[in-house]
C-alpha cells in the first residue's frame, strides 16, 4: 500500500476526517493501478474519480468554514481549487496521451492531500473546536 492513514492526521471531525480517508483510499487504488499496468482508461476514470469526490470533500470543507466564520476561508479555497485544477489537468493530459502516468504524479497527489491536511486543515481544527462543532 501506497499510504496509510495514521491517527496522527485527525482534524478531530468524524465526518471530515471519513472524507479525507476516502481521499487516499482513491490515491492508493491510482497508485496501485499505475504499478500493475493497468488499462489507461480505467486509470483516467480513477482520475475522474478523485477529481469528483476531491471537490464533494472541498465543498463540504467550505461549507462548514462559511458556516462557522472561519478567518482564512478564503485564502483556504484558493488552495483548494489549484489542487482540483491540477488533478483536472492530469487527468486531461493522460487522456490525450500528453503525460505518462508516472510514480511521480501519485507521490504529487499524496503529499499534496497530506501536507494541506497536516498543515491547512488541522488549522481549523483548534478553531471548529472552540466554536463547538460536532
Ligand atoms: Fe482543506
Ligand atoms: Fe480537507
């Protein structure tokens, strides 16, 4: 397995925390299909996939900072849509046989969902819990 997910990156809400494992369960079967050869279709359609369920999570994201007042929404949904535009990219690219899927793009993929959930998202997770969100 490519990632595994740790206690250790808890934003301490179920339901977002449930997302974000859903996140890397898709980065793990991109992963795995990359190093089995996989059909290119099925690894687009892996693509389309975590592009889908990346911006369902974002938008839940966002909503719940709206809905709290959260101070750096803003500049927090920035991020957020330059990582959907690159994931579209990608996906785009493979489609057309412009890029070969390579380890490297997966290794992009993880590390940018755990740095921003380590380093952004745990932001909130002080912040949500002051403002009493459960
Ligand atoms: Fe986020
Ligand atoms: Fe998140």
């Amino acid at each position: 397995m490519f990632f595994k997910w740790s206690d250790s990156y808890s934003v301490k809400i179920l339901s977002v925390d449930r997302e974000h494992q859903k996140l890397f369960d898709i980065i793990n079967e991109f992963y795995d299909q990359l190093m089995t050869k996989q059909a290119k279709q099925l690894i687009v359609e892996t693509l389309a996939n975590l592009s889908m369920y990346t911006k369902t999570h974002f938008r839940n994201e966002e909503l719940l900072m709206q809905k709290y007042g959260y101070p750096k929404y803003a500049e927090h949904k920035t991020l957020h849509e330059q990582y959907v535009a690159k994931i579209d990219e990608y996906k785009e690219k493979i489609a057309a046989n412009k890029i070969v899927m390579t380890h490297e793009l997966a290794t992009f993929l993880k590390d940018w969902l755990l740095n921003h959930v380590l380093k952004i998202d745990k932001q909130y997770s002080s912040f949500f819990d002051l403002n009493i969100v459960k």
